[in-house]
C-alpha cells in the first residue's frame, strides 16, 4: 500500500480515537469523501493496525447504535429553527 495512504489511514484512525467524530465529520476535516474514510477506516486499517482497528470500529458502531437518536434531535432543532 501507498506510504501516502497508510499515513492519512493512521491519522483518521487517531483523530477518531481522540475525538469520537463521525465518518462524516472526519471526511469534512481531511477533505475526503465519506466512501474513502469509510473503506480506509473498515477495510484498510484492519491490513495496517488489527489493535486500533478494534477500537475504531467500537465507536463506529456505537454511532450506529445511536443514529436514530441523532436523527431525532437533527430534525427537532430544524423544526424549531423554521417557527422561530
């Protein structure tokens, strides 16, 4: 793999595990799209790095266990935003 691509791998991986941000959030931050850190961060990393694999992938799925709720308050604060 690419010296490049391992480099920008290991620092989502650490921006990740110090901030718990979301795919999203982390593909606005590196300017990359969200398919890229998605594959970096659940295909790639696991070849690079199976102990900080592990650790991301718990908060990923943590984001996905908590979505729902995220979606709930997004659209409240939208709603909200439109009467005031």
């Amino acid at each position: 793999m690419n010296k490049n691509i391992v480099n920008r791998i290991l620092e989502e991986t650490d921006y990740i595990i110090k901030t718990e941000k979301t795919i999203r959030e982390i593909a606005n931050v590196f300017n990359i799209s969200k398919s890229t850190v998605h594959k970096d961060l659940h295909e790639r990393l696991k070849l690079i790095d199976k102990t900080k694999y592990l650790k991301v992938n718990k908060i990923l799925k943590y984001h996905i266990d908590i979505r729902h709720i995220r979606g709930g308050v997004s659209t409240k604060k939208k709603y909200l935003n439109l009467v005031n």
